[in-house]
C-alpha cells in the first residue's frame, strides 16, 4: 500500500477529479475547495447560501455543511482519504467527518465545519478547506461501490437530511439556550425571594419606627390625661362630700373695703343711740368694736377715708366717742 505522489496524481488527474485544477495538486494530495454551504437553520430554504464570490461567515460553535466544488472519483485498485487542512484548523475551523471514500465511488464530498474558535471566521471558495490523498489496494476490490451521484441529487439529499440536524456542535446551541432559560428563571425566583425578604424587613422595620414614634407621642398625652382624670376624680370627690363650697371660698375675691365699711356703720349706727343704752351694752359695744379693729389689716383704707402716711385711718370727719 502506497500513496499517490504529486506526479502521479497529475499523470491519472482526469481518472480521479472532475472540475478541478491540476494546480491543485500539491506533493501527495489534491486540495479540495468549498461550492456550496448548508446550515441546519436553512436546510428547508433551496436558496442556501452557495458560495462562490459570496462568502460564508461562520459563527462561534456553529455546525455548517461544506460541499466541495470538485467531483471525486476513486477507481477500483485505489481508496480515498480526505482530512482537513492546517490553515482553518489554525482558526478554529475543523473539519470533524474527515474519513475514507471506498474504490468505485464518484460525486461531490461534504465536510462537517466547526468554528471552535471565539470569533466568527469566513469560508471562501478560493481557500481550500480540506485536502484528498489516494491509496493504492493490493489488489482491487471484490465488489465496488458503484456510486454515481450528481450535484443537483447531491444536495436534495442533503437538504433533507439536515432537516432535523444540530446547528452547533452537540447541539450546544439549544443546550445554551437552555441552560440560559434556566439560570434566567432560577435569577428570577432569586430576585423575587430577595425582593420578598427585602419587602418583610422594610415593614418590620417600619412598623417599629411607628411604635417608636407612637409611644413616644402617646406617653405625654397619657401623662395629661392621668392628671386630668385624677384632678376631676378629686373634684367630683369633693361635691360629693360637700366640701366644695367650702373649698371655693378659699378660691373666692374677698371685698375687704366693702366688709369694713359695713362694719362701721353699723358701729356708727350703733353710737348714735349711745344715750339710750345703757353702760353694759355699751361695753359690749366698744368689744365688738375691739375686735372689729383686730380684724382690719394695717393700711386698709375706712368708709371715705385713704390710709395715713403712718398707715392709721384718716379722719372722717365725725366726732370720736367719748372716753370711758
């Protein structure tokens, strides 16, 4: 078993590629180029993205379906073997289905592409994206392939197939989505434990400041209303036991002038009719008139007359008693 060298290749170059160059031929292999992209989220639109002048940019860890421009053919006493080439893999473009094409097979090859890398990277026709290298058998085949496949067959078979496939790698996008959808709903309940826990503690804290507030507004009025509870109890107490006259006389303005002036002339009234009394009552009389003058304060003023400088009552004007 050995491999076709870069003469060789170009010696049976119409035997084993179809629409291709022999410029393409480089040492032991021939580089293939890209025609035709297919990706999972286009495989129903017959319009997908060909490539040509166009390029194809592919996303980070999305799975794309590069079909090659070039027909291959691999005859009986031979066995193909594609991998994929060192300047996408150098970009995080790697091609995950490279294997063998067995004696007898002929029709275009298609490469699955991942970009593992961070950044999107482009596809063009005019940088080949993987490469063939033919085997010699010892012998040929006992029964071949026998496949013949055209473009057009090609790709309606392929369109379908990719119905139901991934669009990433493992189908890593819907997983990501997924885990996405899940860590958003579990932030969700997070944020709304939170907030709930959040919410409990500003009414508990305000509720406190409240009875804080409250005590402090309602222990003075508390106050006023006790004393004045009890200062009304002391009162009815009070009328009820009759000593509230007897209280309010303490309460009451007292005319001292007035009381004095009446005193006196009923004490004058009392002196005009000395001629008829006799010496007991006007003993009696001068007594009462004693005390009457124990009763007056010092510097209170008489019936018409102002107190003295030294405080004695002014003269009235009328004759005194006479000595006893």
């Amino acid at each position: 078993m050995a491999l076709l060298s870069d003469k060789t290749l170009v010696k049976r170059f119409l035997e084993l590629i179809e629409d291709g160059s022999p410029d393409q031929i480089q040492r032991c292999a021939y580089k293939l180029s890209a025609d035709r992209v297919f990706a999972a989220a286009t495989a129903t639109n017959s319009a997908s993205a060909a490539l040509g002048q166009v390029p194809y940019r592919i996303e980070p860890g999305a799975l794309v379906w590069v079909r090659t421009k070039e027909i291959v053919k691999v005859p009986d006493d031979l066995c193909g073997i594609w991998c994929p080439t060192n300047y996408y893999a150098q970009r995080g473009l790697m091609l995950i289905n490279a294997s063998i094409v067995e004696p007898g097979y002929r029709g275009p090859l298609t490469g699955a592409l991942v970009n593992f890398g961070r950044t999107a990277r482009v596809i063009t026709s005019s940088q080949p994206f993987a490469r063939i290298m033919y085997v010699t058998l010892d012998q040929c085949v006992g029964a071949r392939l026998n496949l013949n496949r055209e473009r057009a067959v090609y790709d309606a078979e392929l369109l379908q197939t990719l119905e139901d496939a991934p669009s990433t790698f493992l189908n890593l996008g819907s997983l990501h989505d997924e885990v996405i959808d899940k860590l958003r709903a579990r932030l969700q309940i997070d944020v709304e434990e939170k907030a709930a826990k959040a919410a409990e503690k500003i009414d508990s804290t305000v509720a406190k400041a409240m009875d804080e507030v409250s005590s402090k507004v309602t222990k003075p009025i508390n106050r006023g209303l006790v004393f004045f509870a009890t200062v009304a109890a002391l009162v009815l107490a009070l009328k009820e036991s009759g000593l509230g006259a007897w209280v309010a006389t303490f309460f009451q303005p007292t005319d001292l002038k007035a009381e004095v002036d009446k005193a006196v002339n009923e004490s004058l009234g009392k002196r005009a009719d000395l001629a008829a009394i006799g010496l007991a009552d006007f003993d009696a009389l001068r007594k009462e008139l004693r005390d009457l003058s124990a009763r007056i304060p010092a510097g209170v003023s008489s019936v018409t007359g102002a107190p003295s400088a030294s405080g004695a009552p002014a003269s009235s004007g009328k004759p005194a008693p006479p000595p006893k």
